[in-house]
C-alpha cells in the first residue's frame, strides 16, 4: 500500500508552494515537513524549539537539494517561527508573523500534542493543557491563516490526531472544556470529535465553493518519541514495541494525500449514501492512517457542529483570538 500510495506522490507537484507544518520539531510533524521539502515546498516550520527548529529548517533544504530535478528553477526557502501552541495568544501572535511575511499559503499542517496521563492541567488562559494542544491551537491557527490559504489555488488544512479512532464525547454539551468531566478517554474522545466538527464548522462556512479542504487525519502507530511526558514505567513499554510502527517518514507520505489529491477526489471519497438514499451533511474530510476515508462519529450532525463551534468560538476569544 505505501509503494501505490509513493508512486502518485512521487512528481514534484509542489514546487512554488509554501507550507506550515505546526509541530515541525520532531515525530510526524518533522516527518511531512521533510516530506513537502522533498517535494519542493518551501516549508515555514512551527515548534517551541529553535535549536531544534534550526535543525529540521536544514534538514528540509537539504530533502529539496537532493530532490530536486535538472533545469528546476524554483528554490524554495525555509524558515522556523518559534511558538508556544499551549497559549493561544501565542498562536495568534505566531500566525500574525506568519502572515505578515508570506502573502500565500498552500498548506497548513497541525501536529502539535502531547502523550500524558495527568488530569485537567491548566494552561495560563485556564484551557486543558491538552485540550489546547489537540484541538483549541489547531482551530486557532486554521482560523488566523485563512486570510492566506485562501489566494492559494488548491489549499489545505491537515489535522493529525485520530480521524475514525476516537468515539464521540457524549457529555460535550455539558462540560465542553472537560472541567467536571476529565479523564484520559473523555479528553480524547473530546479533541477527536471537536477536531471533526470544528473543521467541518470551518468547511461550511468556507462553502462548497470555497478553495480550502479541512482534513482530519489519523496517523496510525507511529515510530516516534511519542510518550516522552509519561511516566518511566509507561515510556519504557511504549520505546518496546515502537520499533513494529510506521517511521514518521512513511507515516507523513499516507497523512499528506490531501495535498495531492484533488478537492473533487477528495469530497467524493467521503460522500457515503445510507440506506434511505440521503447524503451524509459533512464538508470535512476523514482519512484513516491508509489515507483512505474514515467514518464520522455516530453523533456528528449539524446541531452538534454549530454548538461545538460556538463553544470554540467563545474559548479563543476570551484569549483574544478573534474570528472573522
């Protein structure tokens, strides 16, 4: 599958186009930084690191150096923006940097997460640390770059976390910032379901006629250094059996279709009928970790849409991220 999956995306269709890859510092979202490099992106890398950023920012000229085809004239130019995704202010500031320096964006990828056992932690703005990392950051800065995905042609949005994984979280009307009901389930099943109806939120508003795909992409088991926040006992049986995973490489080729596909390809892949013959109301796209279309959670509907929007709505702004 990955041979068929490489062989469509082995031309260089990118060449002039820019990318943000938010988490670009290491695991899967190092891995699609390297991956757009080589197919001749230039890639704006988002991480916490600079030391680290200044390394995967050398690492993808070196991808497209060795990538590139004789009588290529295009050069694309990386760069590293230094965030902090746990404030969304930060994010918003980042975004604002971003924008300023680069009219144009092609592709927008969010990575950004963190593997821990703790309960209800609190950023500075009063957000679940993880909560912010897998969906309020990622909704925040799709939201403040769409000014330039928008003069792109064939834009894209790409959240990695876990299209088709996760369950709804029931209780979303209730608690939707999980502050009575936390637990390690309910905070994933919450960023998965919010990620698919946020970015669906995001798609219809855009309209069908719009250029921008949202995409919600699961990476499947990854070799990475996933983990890192667990504790001791927990990270060693993860580092055991880590090694049987994806590399980040081969994980990033699968997570990237969208930017290959058409938006045609693409919407008719999640275009379902059930038995009555009706069409399904979703504009998101749901990949499985094989690229191919995953299912929406059993409670994703428009009123579900329009509540957890007005919600996420609500949390960014109250970080002073204002929504067009």
């Amino acid at each position: 599958m990955f041979s068929a999956v490489r062989a469509q995306q082995t031309c260089r269709l990118l060449v002039g186009r820019t990318a943000v890859v938010v988490g670009a510092t290491s695991g899967i979202g190092e891995g699609c930084a390297l991956r757009l490099a080589e197919a001749g992106c230039s890639v704006i890398a988002v991480g916490r690191d600079p030391v680290r950023g200044a390394a995967v920012t050398y690492a993808c000229a070196e991808r497209s150096a060795s990538a590139a085809t004789p009588g290529e004239t295009a050069t694309p130019s990386h760069s590293f923006f230094q965030c902090d995704a746990f404030s969304l202010k930060d994010v918003k500031g980042c975004a604002s940097q971003i924008i300023a320096k680069h009219h144009k964006i092609d592709a927008l990828v969010l990575s950004q997460g963190m593997a821990t056992i703790q309960g209800f932690t609190p950023t500075l703005e009063g957000n679940d640390q993880k909560l912010t990392l897998h969906y309020f950051s990622r909704m925040a800065f799709a939201s403040q770059l769409l000014p330039a995905l928008r003069r792109a042609e064939e834009p894209r949005v790409i959240s990695v976390l876990s299209a088709g994984v996760h369950s709804p979280f029931v209780g979303y009307k209730e608690d939707f910032e999980l502050k009575s009901q936390y637990s390690i389930k309910n905070a994933a099943d919450a960023a998965g379901f919010y990620n698919d109806l946020g970015l669906d939120a995001l798609a219809h508003r855009e309209g069908a006629s719009g250029p921008v795909v949202f995409a919600h992409s699961a990476p499947g088991f990854v070799n990475t250094r996933w983990g890192t926040e667990m504790p001791w006992y927990i990270r060693g049986l993860v580092r055991l059996i880590q090694p049987l995973g994806r590399s980040a490489g081969d994980c990033a080729e699968f997570t990237l279709a969208p930017v290959f596909r058409s938006k045609k390809e693409l919407l008719d892949g999640m275009r379902k009928d059930d038995s009555s013959g009706t069409t399904q109301d979703a504009s998101v796209v749901v990949l499985d970790q094989n690229a191919k279309p995953a299912a929406l959670t059993s409670l994703h509907s428009a009123d579900a849409r329009e509540f957890v929007w007005e919600r996420t709505e609500e949390v960014l702004e109250r970080a002073g991220v204002t929504l067009g």
